[in-house]
C-alpha cells in the first residue's frame, strides 16, 4: 500500500506539476494525509509546501478544501492550478454573483478537486452546508500559523476550525506553516484537535541568508539604509512598520532616482495592484518598500535582500518576511535596522487591536443584564449594548463559548449556559488570559530587542527559538563574521546541509523537545509555558500610521523592554 502511495505520489508529480522529484518531507507528509493521518508541516518559504496538498488532492477522489488567510493568495494558487490542468476552485466573499454560483455548481458535483476558501466562508451559513455535503478527502490549512497568532485578535473564525473540521465529517487535517515556534505548534494542534500528528519540522533559517543587525537612532536610519542599498544587489525588499515610514522611504528613494516601488494598506486597492505586478517581473530590478502586508505568497526566487527600516513586531514575523529573500538558493541579505524606539510603535498597535480586561467587564455586564431580563441578543446587539467594537466583542465571545460559558443558537442568539458563579469563574479564566497575551505581546518585542542586542551567531537564535536544541553557527551573519567563524565553518556546515537533506524528519508529536537554557532566557523560559498562554500577534497592519519619526524618543530607551522577568 505504502509504496503503491508513493509511486502514485511522484508519478503525479511528475506528470501534473512536472516536478522530477519530491523532497523526503514532501513524500513524508503526503503519505500521511493520504493514509488517513493528520500532519503537520513547518518548512521554510521556496520549499514546496503547496504540493504537499496538491499532489494527494490529484490522487484522492473527494474534494480538498485548503484555508488560505488572504484572497489575493487564494486568486494565485487558482490561477496556477488551472495552469496545471488540476481541477480548482476559489471560494469567497468578493466573487461576483455568477461566479459564485458556477463555483458552488462545482462544489456541488464534488469529485477530485481543490477548493480554495477562506476560514470566514467555509463557516458561514450560507456555504457551509455545501462544504459539509461534498464529504472532503483533507482539509488543509495553509499558513496554519494565522491560528494561533491572528486567531485572537484578528479572525475568530481561525479559532473555529476545530468544530469545522468536525462538521465536515473529521477528514485529515494537514496544517502548513513557515514558521512555528514549539509552543505555536501546540496551540495549532489543539486547535484543530490533531489526533497523533505527523510532524515534520525544518530549522528556521536557510544557510544561503546572511543576517545582520545594525543598531541605528531613528534620526540616522535613512542614510544607514542608503548605504546599504547602494551596496547590495536588487531586488530587494524594504520593510517599515507604518504607512508613513513607506511613503517617506519610498519617496526618498525616488526621488534619488533609485528604481523603487511601493505597497501598503492606505494605497488604492488598484495601485497596490500594479505596484505588486511591477514587483513580480523578472526582468525589472525594483526596490519594494511596504508594510508587513506585503508579501505572503509573494513568489520571486530571486529577491536578494530583505532589509527592515523599523523593527519587526515578533520574531515570527522576522522570519517570515527574510524567508522571501534568495529562494533560488542564491544568497540572500537580511538587515535589520534596529533602535528600541521602533518596539513602541509595536506596543501601540498591538495594545489597539486586543481585546482589554475592560472590554470584558463591559461585556460580562451587559450578558448579565440581558439573562437577567430573560432576552438573548445577537453578538452585534450585545456589542452595541455593551459598548465593546464588535470584532473584540465576536473574539471574547469566541473564548466564552469554547469555555463553555455562553452558546449560540441556530438564529445567533447568545446565551449564558452556566450558573452565575461558573460564569463569573470563566469570566475570572478569561481575564488572567488576556493578562497574559498583554505580558506575551511585550515578551515577544522584548525577544526582538535580545535578537538585535544577542552577542551570539544569529542564527543559532532564531533556530533555538523555534525549537532546536543545538543548532550550528551559521558562519555568515554579523556576529560569525566578527568572529571569523566563517572559514572554519564552511566544511562542518556542508556535512551538515547533506544531513539535513536526509533526515529533517523529526516525529515529535509526543517528544516535546527539550530547550536547552541559553544566553536568553526568555526563550528557554518561554517553551515551557503552558499551551494556554500563548500569545496573539498584531495581523499584518495596513492601516498603521504612528509616525516613525520617533528620533528624540531613542536616547530614551524605554525602561519596559528592560525589565527584568
Ligand atoms: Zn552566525
């Protein structure tokens, strides 16, 4: 049976996606989902993890449906598919009217085929029974880190995919990821309730990137970058933290007749657009400025550096956004521009968009109001009643019913279920919850300030961090480079690419890898915190627009990210 799987696996591959041979983990995490096991997969960017679904969905005679976080994505993998030849469909809120129809049409006649859709479309009422009813083969879930790090402040329905896969009859789930963290992985699989998954985990950060670090004043962060840029080769990628910071970057950039484009939420839906398109050609050699919303997806092998003009608001996504540099293997720049005073940018969007211990005193009010009036209001009424924005009032209800406190009926009336004092319990639970993603949200920007400050091989970090126990220097960043590492190392790092190469293959679903105490402790510290705490993360931030120019506060390092703990 298991080789009967695999030779169809790479017969597939071959024919429909013309790839000549699978990497050990793709074939590993295909044989899984297609044995009826749950997977789960962190491999870096450029690595082929999309085939990881779209090899079985060719074998399987049932749809598979794949949650992508953004449309723009879904639109990508459609039109690649179709490509292909591979039977695909796109599912989503901003479908026009015949197009929707044509699309359930398809779902409806169910057979082999790829749905693409989004978490907030497959629960919604008006298509989920037709997800139910095509009885899918695997649902994947791509970018599965969204669960845990946007889940809570950003799309509840992230939090809900757990009772999805139930309602479509509990196929195997295969969770994809760039970048998971021990701890973020536990929290995927709780919440998709994985059952003894296979795990297959890369290490965090690709030989052929280079990082470094500078620490500049905000006030000498422009000519710091623009030395650098001279040197490095394009494209490149520039990441700010706000909108404000891209216009000033980009418009420097121009206006010193340097080739430069530029991406953020504020821009017109279209600019974007060509923006993005004038990225992607080949030929063109452009600087992209942008916030974090650009990026996810973005498939250009040959972006030869990624430099952050303002710091990154968790590792998680550091490395996420370097991952899109040198994906032809070629070698990649990471250059992180640091000052402290970028992390209060940070800590102001995060404290913007989370939901607050007061939120749900108002929220706890107001459902005690209602019960007591014996009426059960909608999640809108009762964010209106209790004066709570409503996407804050949809997540905190979110816990509430996973809690067991309050349900929901068919019609979206909300009641509680629990006597008073257990609801007062879970409301108290609730409380030292969001206590401790307001402490996890410093903690990680904290992590940021110890990454730019660390005295030790970058490298080694940022794979300890996300879950190695002993990973080797890279003999290529800043701090290998001042310690002339590099020359030493290049022969014990080529043993080690082969080994690589042969057994990335770790299973450790039940083993939680042990961490060994390093120079940082928070993140010796943080891996053995309970799976419960563990934190949001700001969503990519379109709309930001804190100034930037934040210089006079640099001398003034806030004393917060230096507390000890
Ligand atoms: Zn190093």
């Amino acid at each position: 049976m298991k080789t009967s799987l695999l030779s169809a696996c790479r017969e597939t591959a071959r024919r429909t996606f013309r790839i000549q041979s699978l990497r050990p983990e793709q074939e590993s995490a295909m044989l899984a989902v297609l044995n009826g096991r749950d997977a789960f997969v962190s491999l870096p960017t450029g690595f082929g993890k999309s085939l990881i679904y779209q090899v079985p969905a060719m074998i399987v005679e049932r749809p598979t449906i794949v949650i992508s976080p953004l449309i723009a994505l879904m639109t990508d993998q459609e039109r690649a598919l179709n490509k292909r030849g591979v039977p695909v469909v796109a599912i989503h809120s901003r479908l026009r009217a015949a197009e929707r129809r044509a699309a359930l049409e398809r779902l409806k006649k169910g057979g082999r085929l790829v749905v693409l859709t989004t978490p907030e479309t497959l629960e919604s009422t008006a298509t989920a029974p037709l997800f139910e009813r095509a009885r899918p083969a695997l649902l994947c879930i791509d970018e599965a880190h969204c669960i845990s790090e946007w889940g809570h402040d950003f799309r509840p329905s992230y939090l809900r995919l757990g009772n999805a896969r139930k309602r479509l009859g509990n196929p195997p789930v295969l969770a994809l990821t760039a970048t998971a963290t021990p701890r973020v992985r536990e929290d995927i699989a709780e919440r998709l309730r994985l059952d003894n998954p296979r795990v297959i985990v890369a290490p965090a950060h690709r030989e052929n990137l280079g990082l470094t670090v500078d620490v500049v004043p905000g006030a000498a962060k422009f000519p710091a970058a623009a030395r650098r840029i001279k040197r490095l080769q394009r494209p490149g990628i520039i990441y700010c933290a706000t909108t404000t910071a891209v216009d000033e970057v980009s418009g420097a950039l121009g206006r010193a007749r340097i080739p430069v484009t530029r991406y953020h939420g504020k821009m017109r839906a279209a600019d974007r657009d060509a923006a993005q398109r004038q990225f992607m050609i080949p030929s063109r050699r452009l600087i992209m400025v942008a916030t974090t919303a650009f990026g996810m997806g973005i498939d250009k092998p040959n972006i030869r550096y990624i430099l952050h003009y303002q710091a990154p608001g968790s590792l998680e996504q550091y490395v996420q956004e370097i991952g899109r540099a040198g994906r032809d293997g070629r070698p990649g720049q990471c250059i992180l521009l640091f000052d402290p005073a970028d992390l209060e940018i940070h800590e102001h969007l995060q404290a913007q968009g989370r939901p607050s211990v007061r939120h749900l005193e108002r929220l706890e009010a107001a459902l005690t109001a209602w019960k007591d009036e014996k009426r059960a209001p909608t999640a809108d009424t009762l964010a209106y009643s209790a004066g709570v924005p409503a996407r804050i009032c949809e997540v905190l209800l979110s816990d509430l019913e996973e809690a067991g406190s309050v349900e929901r009926d068919k019609d979206g009336s909300i009641a509680i279920v629990v006597p008073p004092e257990a609801f007062k319990t879970g409301v108290r639970d609730l409380v030292a919850k969001l206590k401790t993603f307001r402490y996890e949200g410093e903690r990680r920007l904290r992590l940021i300030a110890d990454y730019a400050n660390s005295d030790e091989c970058r490298s080694v970090f940022i794979r300890r961090y996300f879950g190695e126990d002993y990973p080797p220097r890279c003999g290529t960043c800043d701090r290998c480079r001042a310690d002339r590492v590099g020359i030493e190392q290049s022969e014990p790092s080529q043993r080690r690419h082969s080994r690589l190469r042969r057994k990335p293959i770790e299973n450790r679903a039940d083993q939680p890898s042990p961490q060994v105490p390093g120079p940082s402790g928070t993140i010796a510290r943080s891996s053995r915190r309970p799976v419960a705490e563990i934190v949001p993360q700001r969503p990519p931030q379109p709309t930001a627009s804190t100034p930037p120019g934040r210089t006079a506060r640099s001398k003034r390092r806030p004393s917060k990210w230096r507390r000890p703990s």
